[in-house]
C-alpha cells in the first residue's frame, strides 16, 4: 500500500440541529447535519398532518374562474 495517499481517519462529533450528538469515525473533523434518527418522524412516530382540505379549498378558488369558462362553452 503506498503512504502518504489516504486521508486521516479520527473520532469525530456529529452533530444535529436538534442537539443531538453522535460520536463517529470518520475523514472531516465536524460534521453538522440537519436531521438525525433522534428527531425524524419515521423513527420517532410523530408524523406531521398536511392540511389537505385547505389546499384543496385553494386550488379549486384559485382555478374556480377556468373552469367557469369550460363550463360556459
């Protein structure tokens, strides 16, 4: 294997917006990440609901004069 050629491996801290931290191996100092296992729904349960008949409502007001004129025609 030849030297000098591989980056450095050292222990390393990822950290979350959340707070979390998670100490690893890995080639870049700190690592920051936005999500983790800590904090997302899948692993947590806590699923986040849309509103889906507020956009519903919407779309229909927003297009409501198109489909006036299909209907006209």
């Amino acid at each position: 294997m030849r030297k000098d050629i591989h980056p450095d491996y050292s222990d390393t801290t990822i950290k979350c917006a959340c707070g979390s931290e998670i100490q690893v191996g890995a080639t870049k100092p700190d690592i920051k990440i936005e999500i983790c296992s800590q904090c997302h729904p899948f692993f947590t349960g806590k699923q986040k609901l849309v509103d889906t008949a507020g956009r519903i409502e919407r779309f229909r007001k927003k297009y409501a004069k198109y489909q006036d004129k299909e209907k006209s025609a």
